[in-house]
C-alpha cells in the first residue's frame, strides 16, 4: 500500500496530541493511545488497517476524529476493491465533502458493480456529479497534457457510469446515447465494448459488431487477455447469428483497427499540440520549463551527472533540506559535468515565486510538468540522480537530515567515477 493512509492518520492524531492545551480528558488521551497503536500495529497493510480502525470505531463510536478515520478507510477500501466498503465508507466521506472526485469515481463504480436497481440510482447520482466536478476543473494550458488526458478519461468514465446505470434502470436509448458520447470523448476499449452492449440490446447488431472490432482492436494496457478473447468470441457470435459464417469478418476488424488507429493518432497529436512531453518515456527526452519561461531539454544535459532536487513550496521536509542541498552544491562548485536543477511540484505555479522571495531561496526553478509522474516520484523531497549516460544512478526518498549532505555528495561521485569507468 501507498502509506498514504496510515500516514494521514498519524498526522491527523499527532495534530489532535499537539492542539491547545485543554482540560485533562483521560477518555480522550486513551482513546489516542489506542489508536496510535493501532495504526502502529497495522504497518502497511490495508487488510490490517481496515481491521484495525473498524475496531476502533466499534469501541468509540463517538471519536473525534470519526471523519479522518472513515476517510482513511474508504481509501483503503479502494486500495482493496472492496466494493461493499467503498460504497460503505465512501459514501459517508460524500456526505461531508460531495466534490472528492476519487471517491465520485470509485463509489459510482462500485455501486454498479454491486448491481441493484436501487444501486444504479444512487450511482447515477454520483456519475452525474462526479461528471460536473470534472467540468469545474480548469482547461489545461500548454504544459498540461497529461491533465486534459486525466480530465477527458474523468468525463469518459462518468458517461460509461451513466450509461450502466441507464441500462439497469431500462433506458436504453439514452445508454446507448451516454456510451457513445463516452467513445467519443476518449476512445478505449471499455467504452467501445459498452457501446456495442447498448446497441445490441436495442436490436442493432451491424452497428454492435462494428464497435465490438473497434473494442478488440484498440490497445488498451488495462485490458486482460479474457477482455479480449470474451470481444472476438462475442463478436465471431453475432457475426456468425447474422451472416452464418464468419467470412468477411476479418475485413470488419481490419478495418477497425485502421480507424482506432486514427482516432488514437489524432488525439495524440491534439496532446502534442498541448505538451511537447505528450507520450514521452524516456526522463533524458523531456524539456522542462522554468520559472523565468525558459525551456530546458534535459537531452542537452548528457555528458554530465544531472541531479534533480523534487521539492514543493507546502513541503516542511523540503524547507530543512534546502540549505543542506545548497551545501553539496557548494561541494561541487568546481565541477562543470555535475548539474543541479531544483524541479517544482507545486499543483498552483503562482504560489512559487512568492515563496522563493519571502524565504530568499536563490534557485533557478524548473516545474516539473509531468516528470514526476515518469519518474514515478510519490512522495515530496525525492532527489534523482542521473550518470552521465542519462541513465538514472540513484534516488532517495524522502531525506536523513544527519546523513544527507554525506549522503548526498557520496552518490554523486559514485557517479562522476561510474560514468568515467571505461567499462
């Protein structure tokens, strides 16, 4: 698990020990306690910590901190694809905070997978909702590529949501109108699929068989290889139901895999028009952007040791470690091969100059536009060393305020005397 839960939790508790001092609750100090340690106990694992605050909640069902921890377990829930649990816990967390677009998502989802009438009701509701939370967000700008894809598979896979509930609740026009309209969005294998679904319940096979190629025929990574095998035996069925034989189908599919490949083609090229790091996969093919607007191709850097300092201006670790990284820089002064870039994670890029004024922070600032996303950086400092060949060297997570300028300067000369072995 992603210890974003427990964490949240541990803070949430420590935040709760450290308020202004009031009268002394010993029912409150034990109930802490507990929970402390219950979490304590629980590690990583999202089994135990559902167990664990679902304990806690039984024996305090009037606990301070009722709404952190319901919320702690809905992500856990997800976490698990508990799907009772999600609905269960997620939608008390709705109840207090309707706009979490994780949890809109993943209830809607849920509910639907559950089945039921009454469950195809109330996900609608949250389709629907989650759907307008997703046209609130702003459009994305030039270095936000992988925000519009995000924002397009939301508004996708609220209609999907909305269709099946549709199709539960016996509206079938309006089914197969949301799947289209979903397809057209954001083309994937799924709502393709889904699309055929409503079109073969309404009796119009032809168009059913077209949809159902288009779904085997797209490149879907989340697809499984019995998603796929279950499109061609459905589609070999209708087919075989309306011409007797499968001749010609083969043409069908051809075809369908000629017009996703178009469709998928021309949404890329809409994503490049956005962001030049559309698509890319290689972290030494980026081109960053800077604070002042300058660009950066981090291709340019190689030849030399890169080392890239992940930070946020929210982020209290990151404000201990800055004058620390600035003493390993200062190490290396005399080195023209070794590069120090300081790459900004910040949601809100306004907040960052502000903030390198007020705490007189002299750095020359890159936004990370969708890098930590590649580099797959899930937590805030990570520093990211590459060697000479773009090759990635070593990373640190997080920081040891004793050991990391050592730390620090010991891994980057490991990769100055890598990068200049011969072998």
């Amino acid at each position: 698990m992603n210890s974003y839960c427990i964490a949240a939790l541990l803070l949430a508790a420590s935040a709760f020990a450290q308020e202004t001092p009031k009268p002394p609750d010993k029912a409150a100090d034990s109930e802490q306690q507990e929970l402390m340690r219950a979490l304590t106990e629980a590690s990583s694992s999202t089994v135990d910590l559902v167990r664990a605050l679902e304990a806690h909640l039984k024996k305090y069902p009037e606990s301070s901190q009722r709404s952190e921890i319901e919320r702690a377990l809905a992500k856990a829930a997800i976490e698990n694809k508990d799907e009772r649990r999600i609905v269960l816990y997620g939608e008390r967390v709705l109840a207090r905070t309707p706009e979490d677009p994780l949890l809109l998502d993943r209830v809607a989802r849920a509910l639907l997978t559950l089945g039921g009438r009454e469950n195809a009701e109330h996900a609608l509701k949250y389709a629907r909702s989650f759907q307008e939370v997703v046209n609130k967000l702003p459009a994305a700008e030039g270095h936000e590529a992988a925000r519009q894809n995000e924002r397009d598979r939301g508004q996708a896979r609220a209609l999907l949501y909305q269709s099946r509930a549709k199709t539960v609740l016996g509206d079938r026009e309006a089914a197969e109108k949301l799947a289209a309209k979903s397809f057209s969005l954001y083309p994937s294998e799924e709502a393709a699929r889904e699309w055929a679904d409503a079109l073969e319940r309404l009796g119009r096979h032809e168009e059913a068989i077209t949809h159902l190629a288009e779904a085997f025929a797209i490149p879907d990574s989340r697809a499984t290889d019995s998603d796929r095998s279950g499109d061609r035996q459905r589609l070999g069925e209708i087919y075989r139901k309306i011409h007797g034989s499968e001749t010609g189908m083969g043409d069908i599919i051809l075809a369908a895999y000629d017009r996703t490949a178009r469709l998928l083609e021309e949404r890329r090229s809409r994503l490049r028009a956005l962001d030049p790091n559309s698509g890319v996969t290689d972290p030494m093919d980026f081109t960053l952007t800077g604070l002042d607007g300058k660009k950066l191709a981090l291709a340019s850097l190689k030849g030399n040791v890169v080392i890239l300092d992940f930070w946020a201006t929210w982020c209290q670790p990151c404000r201990a470690q800055y004058p620390m990284y600035e003493e390993v820089k200062k190490r290396f002064h005399d080195r023209s091969d070794v590069v120090f870039l300081a790459i900004d994670t910040d949601e809100d890029r306004g907040l960052v100059a502000p903030f390198l004024e007020q705490n007189h922070w002299n750095l020359e600032v890159f936004f990370e536009g969708g890098l930590s996303r590649l580099l797959q950086v899930t937590s805030i400092p990570t520093t990211i060393l590459f060697d000479k060949r773009g090759r990635v060297s070593s990373r640190m997570n997080g920081f040891l305020p004793d050991r990391f300028v050592d730390q620090l300067t010991e891994r980057v000369q490991a990769a100055l005397a890598d990068s200049e072995d011969p072998r």
